[in-house]
C-alpha cells in the first residue's frame, strides 16, 4: 500500500516532524510507536524512548482533535443528548 503525503519542505530540504505527523490518518500514525521499539533510530535508548513519549502525546491530541470535530459537525439534539450524559456521569462520580 502506498501513501501520498503533501508536507511542507523547509529551505534546507527538511521536513517538520509535526507537519508530517498532521499530515498522516489515525491509523498510521498510531503504528509509528511500535515501528520505533521494534527499530531504533537513536543508540540511546532514552532517546528513544523520548521520541516515543512524543509520539504518543500527539497520538492522543490527534485523538481529541478528531472526537472534538465530530461533536464540533454533530446535529444539536446529539449534542444534548452527550451533555445529558456527561451531566449523569459527573454526579455519579460525586456520589
């Protein structure tokens, strides 16, 4: 499988790792982790292990991005229905 990506080069020929990374779907982005512990790019494993942190930090924003653009695109009777929810959850948790 084969993926076309549009990124930005910068005008010494690099690429912004987070402009790539806004520039993959959920899906792949979420293989990136795995792909790193299995291959190591640096030989410091902190480093690693770093990088692997960030990833999974923007794993998890892109996450939240896209959960809040489909409440964001949602009808306003779903809207409520989800703040009747959230509302129940909040006072059982205080209960």
């Amino acid at each position: 499988m084969t993926t076309t990506l549009s990124v930005k080069i910068q005008k010494d020929g690099s690429v912004e790792l987070l402009d790539l990374f806004n520039a993959l779907s959920l899906e792949q982005i979420s293989r990136v982790p795995g792909l790193l512990r299995a291959n190591p790019i640096f030989d410091d494993k902190k480093k690693d292990a770093l990088l692997i942190k960030e990833i999974n930090e923007l794993i998890y924003n892109k996450k939240l991005d896209e959960q809040f653009s489909l409440v964001n695109n949602s009808s306003l009777e779903f809207k409520v229905m989800l703040s009747d929810i959230i509302e129940k959850l909040i006072r059982y948790d205080s209960k």
